[in-house]
C-alpha cells in the first residue's frame, strides 16, 4: 500500500520509519509537511491510506476529494478527531482510526508544568537572570497546597492530572458527564460545573470539543469564576471563547492563563512565524499580557508518546491491509 502522512516534522518521520523498520513493515511512505487541506489533498493521488496530525483539515470538501483520488482510509495520529467529518467520511465508506492513547502522563504532567511556570513565574526568572537581574518584584507565587483546582474532563488524562495536583495537596474537584473510577481513587470528587466555576482557584481542561464544549469558557462561565483564578487548557482551543478570555484579563477576573491550543492554530502552530506579522489580532493580543503563557501544542511531545503514536499508527495500517479489526475506529 502507498500511504501518505501529512503534517509530518522530522520527528515524525524518524519515529514511523524506525517502527515500520523494526516491524517488517514495508509498505510506500510519502511524508508531507504541509497540512492537509483542500489544496493539498491531491498530494495524496494514488495512495491508499491518509495519515493526519490534530492541526489538518479532513472536512466534507478535502474527504470528497481524497475519495475522489483513491484514499480509502483516513488515520489519526492523535486522540482527538474534531478535525474530520464523520457524516461525510462515513457516506464516502472512509474508514477512519485514530490513537486513542499516546501518553497520558506527557499531558497531565505539560498541564502541571505551566500550573507552576504560571504560579512561580519560572519562565520570566529566566530571561531576568539571564540578564543578570535578580530583583524579585513582579515573580510572586502562592502555595498551592490547600489551593481548589478544577478539573473539567476526567479521561485519563484529567485524572493524572488531578492525582498530581493532589499531590501539591490542592482539594481536587472535577466535572464529567461520567465519573471515572480512577479519579475517584485518586480522591477526586465529581461537582457540578457551576460549582467547578465557583470554587477553583486552579481550571484545567481535559475534555474534548464535542459542539456542546464549544466555548464551554465564555463570558457567562467567566462571570461566575473566581477573582483571580488560573486557566490552563491542553486540550483543545475551541474550549475557549478568546474574546471572552481578553475581557476576563483586562478585568482582571482571570489572574493568568497558560494555553498549549488555541482556536485557530491551524496555520500557526508547528510552523516558524518568527519573521512574520501574525493576522490573527486576538492570538497576537493574548502575548501583550505580562500573565499569559503560550506553549504550541506541544504538551504530547516526548520520546515515549511519539513512540506510542507510531505503534499504534502501524496497527491501524494493518488493520486496513487485513480489512479489520478495526479496533481503534472513529464512528458518528
């Protein structure tokens, strides 16, 4: 089989081609750095399988036309598949398979890091002390232990989280339409939403982007939040109402904010913009406060995750060689 990967770094490449060495796999790799859209698309003439990356676009118009050029499924190399229409892929008998775990640990413990980045202020410490400035002023933090955090999700992901929060011996509270068993364990109690808003000093969002999630961060949820409060999302930028994340900054309502996604990003994110001006005008914005963090997307990154993403990619293209199981399939 050919197969075309699209949004694939180097990192990328080493990692599938090392596996598919490793395992016999001999099949056509065609690696593209650009993202998948419906320009790009006809990249993938010829190929059987499509291999996508979170920031890719697989909507009615870009599966239409992967149909039209002969792909016959559509691989994820990540957890989440908001990207790709599901009624669409579905009508064009698009098999679509995604990673349903990479690694957990690398996200939860990216979420902690700029929880304390954030709190501690470690990243500016750095570009002060570099410049052999050593005042204080403007890097105080406060002590976790006793702090309220929120956790809004409680896969497996939110629940690491929340267990290492507690381990800052924070009160962690969640909020899922399922309880999870290992939150629990962790002693993680469920809450409402409302209440997750009311109570927590700390939010942090593990949940997909389902239309319901959709701006589940707005004004109205803002409003009820804490003076003060800490937002840290690694999990999709679509969580967010930007807008209203500016005007919960300006008035100070929202004491800072890490973010590793952004609504948006596609085009921004994995790229070097570094000698350009950047259009978006609210993504630009949010880098004028001092108490902003922005990491791009990189809250999956590590050995052990990339190794994961390339095992499990590797079994889902021998599932579409052997025509099943399709153990790791995306339905609508």
């Amino acid at each position: 089989m050919k197969i075309a990967f699209f949004s694939a770094h180097n990192y990328d490449i080493e990692s599938m081609n090392e596996l598919a060495k490793q395992e016999g796999i001999e099949h056509e790799f065609e690696f593209f750095e650009h993202r998948l859209t419906y320009g790009t698309a006809p990249l993938a003439t010829g190929c059987d399988i499509v291999v996508i990356f979170v920031n890719d676009t697989a909507n009615a118009a870009v599966l239409h036309k992967l149909h039209e050029v002969g792909v016959r499924a559509i691989l994820l190399r990540c957890a989440g598949f908001d990207m790709v229409n599901l009624d669409v892929a579905q009508e064009l008998g698009l098999i679509v398979l995604r990673v349903p775990a990479y690694s957990p640990y690398a996200v939860a413990e990216h979420a902690a890091g700029l929880m304390m980045s954030l709190n501690r202020k470690y990243h500016r410490a750095y570009n002060r002390t570099r410049e052999f400035n050593f005042k204080l002023q403007g890097l105080l933090g406060f002590d976790l232990h006793g702090k309220t955090v929120g956790v809004i999700g409680t896969g497996k992901i939110g629940a690491l989280f929340g267990k290492i929060a507690g381990g800052f011996g924070c009160k962690v509270i969640a909020y899922d339409v399922y309880e999870n068993a290992e939150a629990l364990s962790y002693g993680i109690q469920y809450v409402s939403l409302d209440e997750i808003f009311e109570q927590s000093d700390i939010i942090s969002l593990h949940c997909p982007l389902f239309p319901s999630t959709h701006h589940m961060i707005n004004e109205a949820a803002i409003e009820k939040m804490k003076k003060g409060v800490m937002l840290i999302n690694t999990s999709r930028g679509g969580l967010i109402d930007t807008k209203a994340l500016i005007r919960g900054l300006k008035s100070d309502k929202i004491g800072s904010v890490a973010l590793d996604v952004f609504e948006g990003e596609n085009g921004i994110f994995y790229e070097d913009h570094s000698g350009e001006i950047m259009a978006d005008e609210n993504f630009t914005k949010l880098f004028t406060f001092h108490n902003v963090l922005v990491t791009g997307h990189q809250a999956f990154f590590t050995k052990e995750a990339l190794s994961n993403i390339a095992k499990t990619t590797m079994d889902n293209i021998r599932a579409i060689e052997t025509e099943g199981p399709y153990i790791n399939q995306v339905k609508k």
